[in-house]
C-alpha cells in the first residue's frame, strides 16, 4: 500500500468517526434550545394567564375559574356513547373469567371500575375494547346506540396500560409532543402538537420536568408517580375520545391521584369519556366518577350506576357501613364477602353470586336511591356579574379615554390588581393572547372593552375559541368576540373531529418516528463509542494474531474466515437491541395505529449508518496493519455485504423471539452461517451440485464473502511463484482455487458478481422477514 492510500485511509477513517458526531452534536444543541425556548415560551404563558386570573378576581373575588384551558386538545364533535350487553371472556380452558356485564358509560362521563384482585377488570376492558385475544368473547357493544366494535374507532380511542410503557431515552416532552404528532388528526401542524404538548403537560402537572429524560431502572431520570403521568399523558396527546385507563393511579399518593382523576374529568367538558380501573380510591375521589362498574369475583357486575348510589343500594340490602371507614374501602370488603347483610344473613355462604343475582333483580331501579341537588348559581351568572363590574370600572382602565386598553394600561391595571409589578414581555404576551381570543390581528396596539371583557369571561370556559380557530389555520376570522358561549360552540361544532378520525398517513410517521429515531440515536453516544472500541479491539487483535502471532499470507483464504465470522457475530448481537430493547413501546405504538413499515424503516436506516460505521473501522484497521496490495473500496465491499446480512439476521430473531433468548440464537446464527458453512474445506465438500450446495448457497454468508475476499487478493495482488508455496498451503491452493472461480458462479456472473447479489439478496430477504416479524408478531401483542 503506497503512502498516499495510506493517508487517504486514516483521513477518512477520522472523518468516518467524527463526522456524523459532528453534524449530530449540531442537530442536537439546535434540538435542545428548541425545547429550551418552547418551555421559556410556556413558563411565560403560564405567568400571563396567571396575571389574568388575578385580575378577574380583582374585579369579581368569587368568580370560579378554570385550573386548566385547553389549548390544544379539542372539544369531541361527536361524543361516544358506549353501552356493553352481556359482556363475558372465556379461556381456552373453559375458564369463565367476565359473564354477562351489562352497562353504559355516558359521553364526556368519568367512570370507574373497581372489584377484588382477580375479578376480571383488566379482562372487562380488554373485552369491551375488542383487545382480549386470550379468550373467546361473547356478548355485544354498541357505540352510540349502533352495535359496532370499539376496535373500529381506533384513533378516537387511547388505552393506557397498566405497566408504564414509555421511552426511556426521551424526555417527557418530546415523547408526548411525538405521540401527539403520530397519533393525532392528519391535519395536526406541529404549532397544534405543541399546544396539545402543553395542555397534557399542564393537566398532568408534569411541565416542570418537561425537559428530563424519563431513564429507567440503572438511571433514573424521574419518579415512579411522574412516570405514571407520562403514561397516561402519551395517550391524552392523542385527544381521544374515549380514554381508557388500568389503574392509572397505583403507586401514587392520595392527592397526586386526586388531581389526575380531577383532570381526567375535567377532560370530560371536551366531551372525551375516562373508563378506569381504579383501587382503593379514597372517597373524596370515589365520589368524583359520575359512574362506577363494581364487579365480584368472576368478573360479574354487582352494581352499575352513579358512584353516589352505591353506598345507597348496599345499604338497602341491609349492609351497615362504620362510621371511620372509607367507603370505597368498605365497598371492597363488602364485593370480596367480608362484610354481612343485617336483612339477608344467608349471604354469607356465597356472597358473589347473591350480589349479582340480586343486582340482577334490582338494577332497574337504581336511579331512586339517591338524588343530586340542582346546581343554584350558573356560570353564565358569574359572566354577567364580572362583565357588569369590569363595565363599571372601565373609565378607570381605559385612562387616555382611547375606548382600548394599551400596553402601559394594562400594566397600570395588573400593578393595580397583584401589587406586583409584571415583565413587559409578559404583559405583552397576555395582550396578545386577549386579541388572539377575540379572534383580532394579534399586532394591534390595544384591546377593545369587549375583548376584554370577552378574554376574563373565556377563562371560565375549558377550550378557547382562539386557539381552536389556530388549530384550523382560519385567522381572519371577523366574528366579535364578545359572546364567548355562542363562539365556543360555533368553533366546537367546526372542528374536524368526528368518530371517524382519518389517521396519519405513512410519510408523516415516518417523517416523526426518523426524527425521533434520531434524537434517540445521539443519545446513545456512549453505548454507540463503547462498541467502536470493541470492534477495534477486535479488529487489532485479528491482525496481529494474521501478522505477529501466528502469520498468515493473506492469499489464504483462512484470515477472512476469522474476520467475516467475526464480524458477522458483532452485527448480528449488536442489531438484536434495535427492536428488542423496547419492544413493549412498539407493541404499544402499533396497537394505537403507527405504521409499522415507518416504525421498521426509520430505525433500520439510522442502524445502518452505525453498521457502515463499525465495518469502516474493523476494515480499515486491518487494512492499514496488513497493507495488502489491493484498492481498499474493493477489500471493503465484502465486509459490508456481510454487516448488511448479518444485521438482517439480527433483526429477524429479535423481531420473532423474546429479547431473552436473543443473544444465544444470534450466536449460533452466526456461527453456522459463517465459521461452519463458511471455510473452504467444507465448501468444497458440499459442493456437490445438488441439495447440501443449493442449502449452503442460501443460508452461508461466508461461503460467499470470503471466496470474493480470497479471490480478489489472488487476481489484484498477485500469487507468489506457486514454486515458492509449500506443502498444505500450496495443496489448499490447488483446490480452492478452480472450486472457489468455477463452481462459484451464479448463472455466469462472475464470483465477485454472484457474491454481490447473493449477499445483496440475503439482506433484503433478512431485512424483509424482520419486517414480517415485527408486523405479525405485534398482532397478537395489543398492549
Ligand atoms: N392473558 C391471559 N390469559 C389467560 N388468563 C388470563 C389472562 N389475563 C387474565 N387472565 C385471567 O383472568 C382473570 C382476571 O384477570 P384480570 O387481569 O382481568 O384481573 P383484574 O381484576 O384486572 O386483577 P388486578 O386487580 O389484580 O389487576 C384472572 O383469573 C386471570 O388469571
Ligand atoms: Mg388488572
């Protein structure tokens, strides 16, 4: 090898290995002060609408405001009525583990299951949902009083599970800022993705660590509660319309979970609908579901209704409640047997089936045991009041007389209202945000009385008008803005939600799933650094053992057998982590609707940048220790064609078999197809142009790769005097060469030709049943 080739090598060998850090470290700092800037942007948000809060106060100290506004989320224009008709699941074994539920969850209700360990509520939501693929089920659902499957509403419907299934290597805002993008309506612009990345951030108070990442286990990036959230709020990012939650609150303290099932139900003014699976509730949140589903051992319903019925009915059947115990706690004891009716001793030989026959009995007439107050004061009322104070006051506000608010106004009044003495950036920032609600060019000077009123009676309500109207792209919208009721109604019934919710397309998921593939690609620097340095190492080791320790002519083909067999095992382990490591989350995304072919190409691409990498080291480093005399492009090709197949290779077991089992079967893999079905000796053996060549000419990568290697060094470089070639070596020669440049050849193409394209053909059949794998394997994994 000449000097020049030489330094032409190591420049690209440093290129190679700085390069695509380089240009990553860019994209990434660009990255993070993108989310710098967006957190600076919500913080600053926050503060307005703070200053806001305290200024209709100023006027009107009792006015009930909104804790959240939702910016993002949408109101439902068509809610889900769900109504169940004999719901069961029966095990294969003849296990009966659900019979005969029957009930309804409401539209924009919050509604809760509850019953013993064992008693089939998972199983009831897996049935209901049309997930239970373990059992056979029976009974019928109807969505809006049409029978239909709740399956066929996919996109309208978010499943959180009971495990916290998350990305580990994200941080929660990006990994919910990416489910809202791939999960949401086609036409959700990314500005609209931020918005609902906000609201899911602040309804499930996990804004402040937006920007952490979540970790696992061995590194712990945040807490077990907020893991919890992140959970639920990647499927909030979806704005369904049905939500349905297993246990979203274990492991969470009494008023953690309090204000979750208060945002939950708060969500429900959008018309989505919470179904949950709920334990040990304390009663101040038992008594916040509109619906409670209590089922008894066996999976059957002892009561269905209003939650504040239930304490009511089991009453009536004679059970006593202590006055010291919580009563949902008590409502447990009473379904598991513990308790004893005073009217019905009998009950206690066998207490599930006497609640449910009896609740069978009764159910008509639960809506008699118990009655709501009527709400007195509306908020329409508190509207009219805080208007009339504001209109009363406003020759005060409005000093210059001007008949708008200015900027120096509005600082003058949020001074006058808080004592504190706001940003102008902030002050500017809520002055925006009252034109934007008013629907007016958000760089005009001042706000109009009416807009102003219009912005402090808006806070009362859920979803603003303005942001709605955003979502549609509609900014010049001339309605006034005074009647905030009419407007969000107008705006609710214009937003393209519906039940029928198209999802995304292909290139939109595979545009959000590269690029988070890439974020997460960077993050695993160390990981990616430690590998390079093994495959040096090995790379090293290989060619003193070739040059120093036991020297080999590299007109043998005995070296490329060690390096491709090698290299082949490398590739197939390292690529069994690409879809083993977070399965689960894949599991998940697909069962929600990402396409699995974004999902398979977006990681396979980026891997392939890591894989040429890896060869590119292990090859050159060889190469510059060996210095054979060929070009290196040609010594280099075999390499990669063999990194490709076994990547596939890699892929393919980690696609069909559990992360477990991976490493062992990898290893095998590799073994056979290349040490074993790989060196020469024994390819000569199974040449005998029948069966035993056709099976190794489709399941050995060396047999093809090290004949190319071999071969390319005996035709570029050269043989020695075949005088000068001794005993075994120059009797090897003898064969292997007419076997390897004869009988090697695919329809006349050539060895180096037909090692391309079998090789080439290896990965893309790999590659393609990876693929498969994944795609049939997570069918009958919906999470
Ligand atoms: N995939 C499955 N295959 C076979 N049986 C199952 C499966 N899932 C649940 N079961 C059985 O169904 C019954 C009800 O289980 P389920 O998980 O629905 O209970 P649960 O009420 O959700 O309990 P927990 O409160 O402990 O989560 C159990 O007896 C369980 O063994
Ligand atoms: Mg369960």
């Amino acid at each position: 090898m000449d000097k020049a080739h030489f330094l032409g090598i190591s420049v690209l060998l440093v290129v190679v290995l700085v390069g695509p850090f380089l240009a990553l470290y860019c994209f990434h700092k660009r990255w993070d002060l993108r989310q710098a800037k967006q957190a600076r942007m919500a913080g600053k948000s926050m503060q307005a609408q703070d200053f806001a809060v305290k200024v209709a106060r100023y006027f009107m100290p009792s006015i009930q405001i909104e804790k959240h506004r939702f910016h993002g989320l949408t109101a439902k224009s068509e809610p889900m009525d769900i109504r169940f008709e004999s719901l069961g699941l029966e095990l294969p074994n003849g296990t009966t583990v659900l019979s005969g539920v029957t009930g309804e969850f409401k539209a924009g209700t919050c509604c809760a299951i509850m019953g013993p360990s064992g008693a089939g509520k998972t199983t009831f939501m897996n049935a209901l949902c049309g997930k239970a693929f373990y059992g056979k089920p029976t009974g019928k659902v109807f969505i809006n009083e049409r029978e239909a499957s709740i399956a066929d509403f996919r996109p309208c419907v978010g499943f959180v599970p009971q495990d916290d299934i998350v990305h580990e290597c994200l941080t929660v805002g990006e990994q919910i800022q990416s489910a809202a993008l791939l999960r949401g309506e086609p036409w959700t612009t990314s500005k609209r993705a931020k918005r609902i990345t906000e609201d899911v951030l602040q309804i499930l108070q996990i804004n402040h660590i937006r920007n952490t990442v979540v970790g696992s286990v061995e590194h712990r990036g945040i807490s077990g509660g907020q893991r919890k959230r992140v959970n639920i709020g990647l499927e909030l990012a979806a704005d369904p319309t049905v939500l349905f939650l297993d246990e979203p609150t274990s492991g969470l303290d009494s008023t953690s979970s309090l204000t979750i099932i208060e945002s939950l139900k708060k969500l429900g003014e959008l018309g989505m609908t919470s179904i949950m699976v709920i334990h040990q509730p304390r009663y101040k949140l038992f008594t916040l579901f509109d619906e409670v589903l209590l089922l008894g051992k066996g999976g059957r319903t002892v009561y269905q209704g209003p939650s504040q019925g239930a304490v009511p009915y089991f009453q009536r059947l004679g059970f006593e409640i202590p006055a010291t115990e919580n009563p949902a706690d008590w409502l447990m004891d009473l379904i598991s047997g513990e308790v004893r009716s005073k009217r019905f001793p009998q009950v206690g030989t066998h207490p599930a089936d006497w609640l449910f026959e009896t609740w069978e009995q009764n159910k008509a007439q639960v809506g008699s045991y118990f009655s709501i107050p009527g709400n007195l004061w509306t908020e329409q009322d508190d509207r009219t009041v805080l208007a009339n104070l504001v209109e009363a006051e406003w020759h005060q506000i409005d000093v210059d007389e001007s008949g708008f608010l200015s900027l120096d106004e509005l600082t003058r009044l949020i001074r006058q209202c808080t004592g504190a003495e706001p940003k102008k950036n902030i002050v500017q920032q809520l002055l925006v945000a009252m034109l934007e609600v008013a629907g007016r060019d958000p760089d005009r000077d001042g706000v109009s009385r009416e807009d102003f009123i219009g912005y402090l009676c808006s806070m009362q309500v859920a979803a603003s008008r303005a942001d709605i109207l955003q979502l549609q792209d509609t900014s010049s919208s001339s309605e006034s803005g005074s009647d905030v009721e009419t407007i969000v109604m107008e705006a609710t019934c214009c937003t393209p939600t519906g039940l029928v919710r198209e999802a995304r397309g292909f290139g939109s998921h595979l545009f959000v799933l590269s690029h988070r593939q890439l974020v997460l690609w960077w993050r695993k620097n160390s990981e990616r650094a430690l590998f390079l340095a093994v495959v040096a190492f090995a790379a090293v080791l290989l060619a003193s053992m070739d040059k120093y320790i036991c020297p080999t002519p590299l007109w043998m083909p005995d070296p490329y057998l060690n390096l491709h067999t090698a290299l082949a095992l490398m590739q197939t382990v390292y690529c069994l982590g690409l879809f083993g490591d977070d399965k689960q989350v894949f599991w998940r995304e697909s069962a929600s609707g990402v396409s699995v072919l974004a999902f398979f190409i977006s990681r396979v691409v980026l891997n392939t940048v890591d894989l040429v990498m890896q060869t590119f080291v292990f090859v050159a480093l060889y190469f510059m220790m060996l210095q054979p005399h060929v070009h290196f492009g040609r010594f280099f090709l075999p390499f990669l064609l063999v990194s490709f197949v076994a990547a596939g290779a890699g892929y393919f077991i980690s696609s069909i078999l559990p992360v477990q089992h991976g490493p062992f079967v990898a290893s095998l893999v590799a073994f056979v197809s290349c040490g074993l079905m790989g060196h020469p000796m024994r390819v000569i053996q199974m040449m005998d142009g029948g069966m035993l060549e056709a099976v190794m000419d489709v399941i050995s990568i060396a047999r093809w790769s090290v004949g190319m290697s071999f071969l390319l060094i005996v035709e570029d470089q050269g043989l020695p005097p075949i005088d000068s070639i001794q005993g075994q070596q120059r009797l090897e020669l003898e064969v292997m060469i007419p076997v390897y440049k004869d009988r090697g050849m695919w329809q006349g193409h050539g060895y180096w030709n037909s090692g391309i394209l079998w090789l080439l053909g290896m990965a893309v059949v790999l590659h393609s049943a990876a693929f498969l794998g994944l795609k049939f394997t997570s069918r009958t994994k919906q999470i």
